[in-house]
C-alpha cells in the first residue's frame, strides 16, 4: 500500500505540472490582455463586463481541455486501485462518463470563481497604480501574484486534488462503497484524498488520508461533524456516513 502511495502521488505530480504548465501559459497570455486594456481604459477595466466574460470563456475552454484528460487518467487510477483493494467490477465506462460530465459541470463555475477574483484584484491593482502616477511596467509588475508561476501552481494542485477525490467517490460508490461526506481539497493547495477502508465486522467506510506536506496545516477546517483543527486533525477521520467524524481507530475498536 505504501509503494501504491508512493507511485500514485508521483502520478499525480506530474498531472499537477502539467496542468500548472498550462494555466501559466494561460495567465500570461491573459496578463497581457489585461495590461493592455488597462491602458487604454484605467480604473474602468474592473467594471468592463464584457472584456472580463471573454476572459472567462477562454480561460474555461483551455482549462477544461487539460481537466478532462486530468480526470480520465484520474479515474483509470482510482478504478486500479480499487479493483486491488476491494475487488469486483462495475459499469467502469460510465465513471468515466460522469467523471466528464461532473469536469464540465464544476469547470464552469470554477473558472467564474477565479476570474472574478483575478477582476476584482486587478481592479484595486490598477486604481492603486493611477494613483501613483507609476509606469506600464510597475502596473505590470504589481500584477505579478495574479499571473505569475505560484498561482499557477496553486490552482492546479487544488484542483488535481479535487478531481483525484471526485473520481475515488465516483468509483466507489458504482460498486456499492460508501460515498464520502467530507472531500478533498480540504483548502487551497490541498494535496489529502479519501480511500476505502474494510473494518473487521465487514463493514466498508472511507477515511481522510493527510498528505505529509499538509500534517502542519492548523487552518479551522469545517466537516459535517462540526471543525476540526486543520488537515492534521483528519488524519484517519472517517468521512463515510457511516461512523461519520470518528476515528478509524476507535470505530475499529468498537466493532471488533
């Protein structure tokens, strides 16, 4: 199980760095845009309704082109892993086929989310920047958190996380597994999952499994047992229905 892990979460590196690599690409392209509209339009650029849904739009058709193929080789994991752990067989074509639709489905209001924070950044960027009188290229490199490398890879290890978790649920419930009530990412830049654990009545439930980069993490973190002190504080939390908010350790001592 640690060797799987192990392989899983280079696998999911490189999906991250690629996803990241695109939504640079993307980034730059559109700080481009967004200087040089601000050039000819200063303050007004944050209230320009149309410029900023054609940002939208294009940001969703490159984002979701490189999500679909995220969440193909995502699903075809969690169906691996699961056949080895649990065993049995379902309708795999179909997880595929919701996992595509849910990447539709969550990529639209995802994109929104980001563009409207990008707006509203920008805006106060640029209204800072007429101010002071400053040039195209401090105006260029205030915006520089907004489109640079960090943000990039923040939005793509959140929502390969994201992805990585929605394909797990999917395919454990098209066998008969509980779903999860609590999901990854628990926060940005989240690198947790869930995963199927058998308990010795035979009973199946899912637990929260905190990656090793997120044990530090102290943020208050709600689940529907009430908050819990940071991803730390999930750490072998089952997030089934079933036994909902206790430890794995404690469920297991109580059923045996």
């Amino acid at each position: 199980m640690i060797e799987l892990e192990a392989s899983r979460d280079e696998e999911r590196g490189k999906l991250e760095r690629g996803l990241a690599r695109d939504v640079r690409g993307f980034l730059d392209e559109q700080e481009e845009r967004v200087v040089e509209r601000a050039a000819a339009v200063g303050a007004d650029i944050g209230d320009d309704a149309v410029f900023w849904e054609v940002e939208t739009a294009q940001f969703r058709q490159s984002f979701l082109r490189r999500l679909l193929k995220v969440i193909t080789s995502l699903v075809d994991f969690a169906i691996d892993d699961l056949m080895a752990q649990v065993g049995g067989g379902a309708d795999w074509a179909a997880v595929n086929a919701e996992a595509a639709e849910w990447a539709r489905r969550y990529s639209g209001k995802m994109i929104t989310d980001v563009t409207e924070t990008t707006r509203r950044s920008v805006r106060e960027a640029v209204a800072s920047w007429i101010e002071s009188g400053g040039e195209l290229e401090d105006l260029t490199e205030a915006l520089e958190p907004m489109f640079g490398e960090r943000r990039a890879n923040l939005i793509a290890t959140t929502e390969v996380t994201r992805a990585y978790d929605e394909a797990n649920n999917l395919a454990r419930q098209k066998i008969g597994l509980p779903g999860a009530m609590k999901r990854a990412p628990a926060h940005p830049r989240c690198r947790c999952n869930t995963r199927e654990e058998l308990l010795p009545n035979g009973e199946w439930v899912v637990i929260w499994l905190t990656a090793n980069d997120d044990l530090v993490c102290k943020q208050p973190i709600e689940t529907p047992w009430g908050p819990v002190v940071g991803c730390s504080g999930l750490q072998g939390m089952v997030v089934s229905e079933n036994y909902g908010g206790q430890m794995l350790s404690d469920v297991k001592a109580s059923v045996s």
